[in-house]
C-alpha cells in the first residue's frame, strides 16, 4: 500500500518555479487592472494591496468590489421632501460631476494645455476612446448627457420645423413609406352603387412610394485655447452656435432643400400648388385674395395647418383685412406670431423675401415625411485634430432626411384648381 502511495504522487504532474511565478504575476496584474477600472470606489487601491498581499484570487476580489460599491449605493442617502433621494454616485449622474457646461469645456482645456490633470477632474472627465479617418484614434471626450440635451433642445425650439412634420425616428438608415394618391373620383379604392342581386363591382388601391434614405448633418466647431479658457464664452459658444445652425440647416432643408443628399423643400416640390398673383396687385405685397385662394388649394384634413412667413412679410398679413375684419388676429397666448384666418403663423427666415414666392406659405405638414436617427445627435469633441494650432475641435452630427409627401398636385372632382399639401403666391417683384 505504501508504495502505491508513493508512486501517485510521483505521477502527479509538477508545477515549476517558472510557472509559479508567471500565474503569480499575472494574479498581481489583474489585481492591479481592477482596481484601476473602479478608482472612483473609496480605498480601492488599500483593498488592491491587501489583496495581493494575502493571496486573494481574482474572482474573490472582484466580489469584493461588488461588495464595496453596493454599500458605497446605499451609504447615508439625503432626502429632500419625502420621496426624492439623492445618492453620491457620479458614474449616474448626467452631468457626470461637473456644475456646469462651463467646468466641463474647462477641463478639456486644462487637459490639452497641462497635460495631466488634477484627479477630481479626471474621474469626472470620463474620457471615451473613439476611432475615425479624421480626428485620431484616441484623446476624446464624450460629451456628458446633460449638456448634449442642452445642445439638441436649442435645434428643436419652437421656431424649428421638424417637430411640425412627420417624423418617424429609424434603427437603420432608410424608410419607405407606401401611399395611396389617387383620389376616389379618378382611381383607386372607388365605391359603386349595386343593383339588388348584382355582382359587386372591385377595386384596389394604387399605392406608390416615399422612399427616405438618412443624410449626415454636421457642424463642426474648432475652438482656439484662449475661447475655452473663458468659460462664458465657451459654454455660449458651443450650447448657441451648435444648436442654432443645426436648426438652421434643417428649416432651410425643408423649405429650399434640392433633394439627392439632402431634404427636398416644400419650395422645390412638383407638389406645391403656386396660386397667381391678383391682375391689379403692387410689387412686394400680400394682399386678402392671395390668403384665400391659397387657403382654397391645401388639403384641409387634420390639425397641422400653419402660415410659414418670412419676418419680412409679416406687416403685410398683419394688416389684411377682410372687409371690415381682420384676417389675422393676436392669440399671443397660445400663438406668439398670431393665427391668420385662425391658424397659426410661424415667421421663419428659410421662406423667401417679401415680394417672392415663397414669402408665405400655406402648410399642412401632415404632407411633409422626415426620418431621423435613433438617438438623435452625436456629440463628440477631439483636441487632437488641430493640436499644433492650439485648438480643440466639437462636432455635432445629426442624420435626417425628409420631403413632401406628394410631388404631383392632385385635381379635384370638380373644378380645374388643383390641391395640395402647401400652397404659396407667385412672383410679386
């Protein structure tokens, strides 16, 4: 028996002194990896340390770690009023520690500029590694949510247009909406009368197809060292100019968009009924008869029905009358820009000037398809791209596409005056 014994553990197999040390090594590394990742836990290097020390393996380390971060969750909450709770946990919050978008703009400069950075700033930097052809493969900073709301809620104010059409947000990068525009009277879904006892007489419906393919929109802002360093002018800088070209572009893409790459316009579509100017009317005016036979030729179905005016051409429908009563009234309440014959005007300068066509436009945006990317706006920020000039660079990138529903206007039953989703007056020049 006891040389069976002997000769098992003389067929176990052996472990060298090599081995021993290269498992250990990577014990300690490993450790050391962990404990880097969750630096914002308090003591976490002391419990790195202690770690290594005694042995501890790397899977029992780690359910210490889940240990240290649950009670560091529910440690000593503050309570304001009787329902809200606030914990100290800056991976949660939106602001990623930071008071203001001024501090955060603030300390990407101080990291471009000084090189290290002190460590309150970088645990709340929360630095992202981003790969792409034009900035660099690493050194930028995503850009916290709080302050990406800030920045998206300046494009979608309540002059944009996008919000009054019909959108549809999309996970890929093109939509096809199917439609039928053929009217009862002419093709189509048609209703027969039927004999008693006939055969009923069919009919199908004659679909086509809107077909949108998503588009990049991007401002890209350089911001030179001594813009970020007052932080004022940054934080206005990057929240007001960002927003408001995007906002701008898009208004623009809807009204005068030419299509392919970008938004086809109402002004540029087939679809847009251009009613004529009255025989005896003036250069570079709106006159009673051109609001009503614009609001004659738009389809009347649903709620979104708005006047789109240049600022330019607003004293003119202000002071339409018809007879002795106003066409435009002063709902500033609930409209700010009034209501004309009761619907709201939205004073935009993507129209065209006074006199033009185009310097109002009757709008049912029921007519008007856009798409945009899941997620909305992509923020990034690199201070890589334009080091040697001592520039950090903020891109915005929003994808949409979008355009009339309709490119052919439709004729009516009866009558020869076509109709469609947005009207406007000819040339008045």
């Amino acid at each position: 028996m006891e040389n069976q014994e002997v000769q098992e553990v003389r067929s176990a197999p052996q472990i060298d002194a090599a081995t021993l040390i290269n498992n250990e090594r990577k014990r300690m590394a490993s450790i050391n990896d962990l404990a880097n990742g969750f630096s914002h836990i308090q003591d976490i290097r002391s419990l790195a340390e202690n770690a290594i020390a005694s042995g501890t393996e790397v899977s029992d380390f780690q359910s210490q770690i889940l240990s240290r971060m649950k009670s560091a969750q529910s440690a000593s909450p503050v309570f304001h009023g009787q329902a809200a709770q606030v914990v100290d946990n800056v991976e949660n919050d939106p602001k990623k520690g930071f008071r203001h978008f001024a501090e955060f703009t603030r300390s990407i400069w101080l990291k471009g500029t000084v090189g290290d950075v002190p460590a309150e700033i970088q645990k709340r930097a929360a630095p992202s590694v981003f790969a792409n052809t034009g900035i660099g493969a690493d050194g930028g900073f995503a850009i916290p949510a709080e302050f990406a709301n800030q920045i998206i809620d300046l494009g979608t104010d309540e002059t944009s247009l996008l919000p009054l059409t019909r959108n549809t947000p999309v996970t890929g990068n093109n939509m096809t909406f199917p439609f039928n525009a053929k009217q009862p009277w002419s093709a189509g879904v048609q209703a027969y009368w039927r004999a008693e006892a006939a055969v009923a007489t069919q009919s199908k419906p004659v679909l086509e197809r809107l077909q949108l393919q998503l588009n990049p929109l991007l401002a890209f802002c350089p911001a030179t060292d001594e813009m970020l360093s007052d932080q004022a002018s940054m934080a206005s800088f990057i929240q007001q100019n960002m927003g408001r070209a995007v906002n701008w572009t898009i208004n623009d893409g809807i009204m005068n968009g030419t299509g392919g790459d970008r938004l086809l316009g109402i002004l540029q579509s087939g679809g847009t009924v251009e009613v004529a100017k009255e025989s005896s009317q003036t250069a570079d005016t709106i006159v009673a008869k051109n609001i009503l036979k614009m609001y004659s030729r738009v389809f009347q179905n649903g709620g979104n029905l708005v006047w789109l005016v240049h600022p330019d051409a607003f004293p003119e429908i202000a002071a339409l009358t018809l007879g002795d009563r106003p066409m435009w009234s002063d709902n500033f309440k609930d409209m700010p820009n009034g209501a004309l014959l009761g619907r709201r005007v939205i004073l935009t300068d993507a129209c065209k000037t006074l006199g033009d066509a185009g310097d109002i436009v009757l709008a049912n945006m029921d007519g008007y398809y856009t798409i945009t990317k899941t997620g909305g706006a992509e923020f990034a920020e690199s201070m890589h791209l334009l080091f040697d000039y001592a520039m950090t660079s903020f891109r915005l990138s929003f994808r949409v596409d979008g355009s009339p529903l309709i490119q052919t206007p439709v004729t009516p039953a009866n009558g020869s005056n076509t109709r469609g989703f947005f009207a406007t007056v000819a040339n008045r020049a």
